[in-house]
C-alpha cells in the first residue's frame, strides 16, 4: 500500500506544525539509522496510536521493519506528520484526501529552500490543480465547521466560499444551493467522527464509547439538532437524514467495541442512540414543546 506511493517522494525541510512546538526530545538511536514510534511521537506531538493508525491508512512512507511489531522511522516521517497536521488543522482536509496528496506535497523540490511559511502557497497550487474531490471534500469539511459554529441561518455561500479560498462560480460546480451542501456537511460528521475513532488505541466498553462520541460529537452538535429539529418539523429536505448519521456513526463504532459478533452492531446503536440522546435531548424536549419556534433550513 505505502511503497508505490511513496517512491518518488523525497524529503524536505519540516514545515513543522501549525500549532506549538512540540517539546524537542533528544533522539534515542542513530539519527542516520532511524528512531522509535516514541521519539516520533515526541518530535511531532503525535500520540503513538494515531502514528500507527496513520502507517496502516498507507498515509506514511514506508518504515524500516526490525520486527513484526517494530519499525524505525527518520525525518520523513516528521516531515510527514507535521504537514498532515497542517492539512488537518488549516485547511480541513480529510484524511483519505490527504493520503493522495501528500506524496507529492512531500516531494516537491526541495532544493528551493523550503520555508515553513511557504506550505500554504505550495498546498494552494496543489489545490488548483487537484481533482474536483479534492475540492468537494473542502468546501463541506468548512462547511460543517460554519454551520456547526453560526447555525444554517448564520451562513451564507459566500462565506464557506472564503473560507475555502474557492470563487463562488467553484462552487456553484459542485454544490446546486446552500441547502445542499447542508445536507452534505450534516452527512460528513460521520466521516469526520470516524476518523478520529479509528484513532482509539485500544477496544472500549459502551459507557466508555458513549462518552467517547459525545466529546467527539459535541463541536458538530449544533449542526445535529438543527437536522434533528427540521426532520420533527417534518421539512421533507431533512426527512431521514438522522437515521443515515446514526446508522454510519454506528457502523464506526462497531469495530472499536470490546463486543464482538452479532451483540456488536446492536451495542454500537445503544451507543451511537445514548450519545446523541444525551447531547440534543435538553433542546430537543424544548423544541418539541414550542412548535412555533423556527430552526433549520
């Protein structure tokens, strides 16, 4: 999965990360020969799971096996890290549509002197010339973040327009009105959820996977109870949005469940109902008392 990728990809200069330093930890081995998961770890402020999580997504160039549960790693792997980092952080980018760009975000000449503060120009031409996913994937990751921050009311085209760095003619392309890409940004919270589930280190019980999703879930709750509201005002744009969040969000909690076998998918619903249930029910029971107050597209 990595090696074919990654082949051409030669190292740069760390673009760092877009937030703190991490603290710098003297290296354990032979630089020139690699260092463990852990230095890694340390260098880039990645926890040691999601590094793993990251290798197995084929998001990293390959690393030098020494076991079947040890590998080295070198600045590569930084440089790597610290830029998925920025494409997370900055610009929003899903993880499988970074696992296409950042070979070749890595491999660019880097006899030019690379600067920390040149990434952005170096992702925007890459963005200019990437696919339409590329872009579709953008403009409803910033948009979840609007609607979820100011509410459908809040928001207008031309904001996610700016804050996706696309003209509105872009994204008339993609997307036929505000509404829709809605829909398409209450849909990606189950992606975006799971991603950062796949990332749990270890298998957890349902009250421990219930906590686990309501804090995941809790930055996208606004844009959740304004679907859930719309569809029990039984706005026919809504209708059934809510069981197509909760079925994805339960299929990804499935695999991260100490329950196994035909007891797991029920359990991952339990889940996925007690965490939605115990962040919207509060407005929800308001809602469903006061008819005549207005939410939603």
């Amino acid at each position: 999965m990595e090696g074919s990728r990654w082949s051409d990809a030669r190292a740069l200069p760390s673009p760092g990360p877009p937030g703190p330093t991490p603290r710098a930890m003297p290296s354990l081995v032979d630089p020139h020969a690699g260092f463990t998961v852990s230095v890694l770890a340390e260098k880039t402020g990645t926890p040691v799971p999601t590094i793993h999580h990251y290798r197995h997504l084929g998001l990293l160039p390959e690393a030098t096996e020494l076991a079947s549960n040890r590998f080295l790693y070198d600045e590569r792997h930084v440089e790597a890290l610290n830029l998925i980092r920025l494409l997370r952080e900055r610009r929003n980018m899903p993880l499988e549509t970074i696992r296409e760009a950042l070979p070749e975000l890595l491999a660019f000449n880097h006899e030019t002197g690379l600067r920390p503060d040149n990434w952005d120009e170096v992702i925007d031409a890459y963005l200019e010339r990437s696919g339409p996913a590329v872009v579709s994937a953008r403009l409803v990751a910033v948009a979840r973040e609007a609607f979820a921050q100011h509410g459908y009311a809040g928001v207008n085209v031309a904001d996610i327009c700016s804050a996706a760095d696309v003209a509105k003619g872009t994204f008339y392309r993609y997307f036929d009105s505000k509404e829709e890409v809605f829909l398409a940004a209450a849909r990606s919270t189950v992606e975006a959820v799971g991603e950062q589930l796949d990332e749990v280190p270890s298998p957890m019980s349902e009250p421990q996977a219930i906590e686990k999703l309501k804090l995941l879930l809790a930055p996208m709750a606004p844009l959740l109870l304004e679907v859930a509201t719309g569809e029990l005002r039984h706005q026919p744009n809504l209708m059934g949005v809510v069981g197509v969040i909760t079925a994805g969000l339960a299929s990804r909690v499935v695999p991260r469940l100490r329950t196994r076998g035909k007891a797991a998918r029920p359990a991952a619903r339990r889940v996925v109902d007690a965490a939605l249930v115990g962040l919207l029910r509060p407005t929800l029971d308001s809602v469903t008392a006061s008819p005549s107050s207005s939410s939603g597209p």
